[in-house]
C-alpha cells in the first residue's frame, strides 16, 4: 500500500502551525465580454469549486464569491458577484485565489495536506534526528520530502512507504528509514 500525499500549495506557508489560507488556483485572463475568467486549478479538489463558494482574491485576501463555473479545457471559467464585463474580470488577472484553512475536507487517515507536513521533524527509527521537512517537491512517481539537518544540508526522501515509516502531526515527528542508494 503506497502512502497518498494530497497537495495543495501554500506560498508563504509558515514553518510551523497551519496557514489560515490554502492556495487552490489562480485568475489567468478574461473570457469573451460578459465577466468570465479562466481560473487554472491548483487543487486536488476541483470539484469543491462551486457557485456560491467564497473564496479570498491576492495578497490581500479579499473576499469574492462565485456566481458562475463552467469547464473549460482544463481549467475552469468562473464568474464573481459584481463583476460584469472583461474590463472589470481583466483586473483579476494573475491574482490568486484562496480559501479558509478550517474549510477544507477532512482527509482520510495516512493522507496529509503538505502544509501540516512542513516544518516536521524527522527521526531514525532509533531516535536519531535527520532533520526538518522544508520543502515537498512534487513529481511524477512520489513527492519528495526535502529535509535540511542542523548542520544545513539537505537530504532529499522519497515519500514512499518503505522510507516514511510513521507520521505524527500531534507531536510533529515522523519516523523515517532511510533509503539504501546503490
């Protein structure tokens, strides 16, 4: 059984604690003249993205609901309260788009957000520390948890079972084994 790691993107995440907003996409250009806006996702829950939803728009967070959502290859056109024509949705353009930490689903158990991971330590299954997660990079076969020692190097851990051996988000350490390199 292979551990399932959601993502969701957090920029300026903090180290430790949860971030009161999670990115899940961003606003790219306007659609056509009515105030549709593709809007690229950047979530695992696409389909959490619906009329009516609040959502909170660039670095200042400000509150914007959805009044419209349609596919549109593969991404979204959506549409916000107030906004009625391209000039108005052209402002939007390039912002990102966030909801509420406290609203997102609960996953099932073994699955975590990336932002409840980072700033984690981790530890051999003796005890010894291997260091801090700063970073998850995403690729094609399993993310990989980039942790940094106390000596500030890096050490890079695939997020597969045989090296994740536990995770512990109460006290913030997960047990890890680490990988035999031939």
């Amino acid at each position: 059984m292979t551990r399932q790691i959601n993502r969701v993107k957090i920029p300026g995440s903090p180290l430790t604690g949860e971030p009161e907003y999670v990115l899940i996409g961003r606003l790219q250009r306007p659609h056509g003249v009515t105030g549709e806006i593709v809007f690229g996702i950047h979530t695992d829950f696409p389909e959490r993205v619906t009329t009516g939803k609040i959502v909170f728009l660039g670095n200042k967070h400000l509150p914007r609901k959805f009044t419209g959502i349609r596919p549109f290859n593969n991404n979204l056109l959506v549409t916000f309260e107030n906004i009625k024509n391209r000039e108005e949705a052209a402002e939007l353009t390039n912002l990102e788009v966030f909801v509420l930490t406290k609203d997102l689903p609960k996953l099932e158990n073994g699955q975590y957000y990336h932002h409840q991971l980072i700033g984690i330590k981790a530890v051999l299954e003796d005890g010894t520390s291997v260091g801090t997660l700063r970073e998850i990079l995403v690729t094609g076969a399993n993310d990989v948890y980039v942790m940094v020692n106390l000596v500030g190097q890096e050490i890079l851990l695939p997020a597969v079972e045989s090296v994740i051996l536990d995770i512990n988000l109460e006290t913030r350490f997960m047990k890890v084994k680490l990988p035999e390199w031939e």
